[in-house]
C-alpha cells in the first residue's frame, strides 16, 4: 500500500484534468490512496475534488492556514502504507507511475528517500533566453532527468519523489517556514529541497529513479521574465535559510557564506545596472538573474533568527 499526497490552492481550472490522469493510473500491487489538501481555495477546488472521488481513492482535507509545508504537515496523520509519494497539482504522471514506484522502492529496501523524472511541458517554446545554460532548468521549472542510482538529495524535485512513511513515523515533518506561502510573495522556496537536505544530513540514504516520470505543467506566466527574477530571489532565500536550519546549525548565521554573497550581490548588482536597458539576451537575463538570487541569499543569510529545532 502507498499514499500518494500534494497540496492545491485555485487550481481548480487545471485540476481537474491532473486528476483525470491520477485516475487513468495502472494501479500499484497492494493499491494506493490518493490525498489532495486544499489549503484554503476560494475558486471551485473543492467541488472539482468532490466530482472525483467516484473515479479515485480520494481523501480530501482543508488546511485553512496558508503555506505548502502546512498543508503536507495536514495530511501526515491519514497516511497509510510503506511509502509516501509526494507530487504537485501540476503534473501529468505517466501511465505506469504508481508500478514504478512500487517496484523502485521494493528493490531498494535500505533506501529513504527517492527522486524521479521531471520532464516541463511547454505552453509555447521556451524564450532563447531560457533555452541555454545561462540559467538552470532545474530551479526554474524542477527540470531532472539523470541515470538512475544513488544521489544526493540535490537531484530531488517536489513533482516527483517518494518517502518512507517511517520517516513521518519517526515525527519528522516539513518545515512550515519554508515553501509556497499564498500570505507572503517573498517566501523562502524550497519545501521538499529542505526536507530532503535534512534527511540526508540525519544519514538517510537517496536513490533517482529514472523510470519514474511526470509531465510539468508550466504555465503562461511562468515564462516571462518577472516571474523568472522573482523566482531568483526565493531561491537564493530558501537556499540561504535552509543552510541555517541545518540539524546542528539552528540559530547561527552563516557568516562566512554571508559575506561571499555580499560581495557577490555587489558585483552581479553593478553588471545588471550596466545590462539593464540592454535588448534581452541570454546573458542579459543570466545578470539579472544572478542579481536577484544573491540578494534572496543574502537576505536569507542575514534576517534575525527566530529559527527552532526542527527534526
């Protein structure tokens, strides 16, 4: 038995055919329970959750307090099974996801954590600007495709990775400082890259599955360039901030790494007044990309500290 989880707010336009795809699912040996937390949706969310329910296995909660991690933290008490998979309200899982993982994590006994395939699809083609290696995929769009086997938890994505219930046994949860926060547009990203370095600084062991594969749905807006910087920041701040609430680092600034990114928010922060009313080039948007991630960083790296244990 597995439990298949993830959190939505006013998605209901695109989610009910995320759930049409859910339903379409080969099912895994020993079945599988899907929940969806709605975490507060002002839209039709709900009455899309309640028309699906004839076609799925389907547990529907409501965590009224904004934030991601909070609505994960939510679910953790109706989870059953060996393994928990956490997904997002914006993928399209391959036919076979479910056996997939199933078969990954039987083989794989003495691993915790798992990652699999994420693979974005396109409104439109992607701007130039995006296309090359000036700017990682990954942080933008989650994208990960590498050979299956041991990995850090670097090569983990939310739209696709999977987790030992032990772990949530054991009491470990997400951070509800970290991750999509509908109250906050700067919030510190990066729900499951901080639950997952966590796990792996307590010894926990990673495994990619490149057998295990969704489709990303990127929307519209997502490829134009100010929702690429803002993105930027929040990275460089939940990178900064997870660093901090590392087991072991609660509460102490990383000062050595504060001081890097002063000094480099500073040269990325001169060559993007230089670019700035340049024509867009790759290279362009790289500056002003680089610009606004180490300002989240250094942001993240210097805020006061109100950080407490967090297993």
């Amino acid at each position: 038995m597995m439990t298949v989880v993830f959190a939505t707010r006013n998605r209901a336009a695109a989610l009910a055919g995320v759930l049409r795809a859910f339903a379409n699912q080969l099912p895994p040996s020993g079945g599988w329970k899907l929940i969806v937390v709605d975490n507060g949706s002002t839209d039709d969310t709900l009455k899309v959750l309640a028309d699906a329910r004839s076609s799925l296995p389907l547990t529907i909660l409501r965590e009224e307090r904004p934030g991601k991690s909070r609505a994960l933290n939510r679910a953790v008490a109706a989870f059953v099974g060996d393994l928990v998979v956490v997904t997002d309200d914006d993928v399209i899982p391959d036919l076979d996801w479910l056996q997939q993982w199933r078969a990954v994590a039987d083989a794989n006994p003495n691993v915790a954590i798992f990652g699999g395939g994420v693979v974005p699809t396109w409104p439109s083609l992607p701007s130039p600007c995006l296309a090359g290696r000036h700017i990682k995929l990954a942080t933008l769009y989650a994208l990960i495709l590498q050979p299956s086997g041991p990995c850090s938890h670097t090569s983990i994505f939310g739209p696709n990775m999977a987790i030992r219930q032990s772990i949530f046994g054991a009491g470990i949860r997400f951070d509800e400082r970290i991750g999509p926060d509908s109250s906050n547009e700067n919030y510190p990203m990066g729900t499951e890259w901080e639950f997952t370095q966590r796990l792996e600084s307590l010894g926990y062991l990673s495994h990619f599955a490149a057998e295990v594969r969704v489709k990303h749905i990127i929307r519209a807006e997502q490829l134009e360039r100010g929702w690429v910087l803002a993105r930027a920041y929040r990275n460089g701040l939940g990178t900064a901030v997870s660093i901090r609430r590392r087991p072991g680092r609660a509460g102490r600034p990383p000062l050595a790494a504060a001081f890097v990114a002063a000094a480099q928010r500073v040269r990325w922060r001169v060559l993007a007044a230089l670019v700035h009313r340049l024509p867009q080039t790759p290279s362009r948007l790289s500056i002003l990309f680089k610009d606004r991630w180490f300002g989240g960083f250094l942001a993240g790296s210097t805020r006061a500290s109100s950080v407490r244990s967090v297993r």
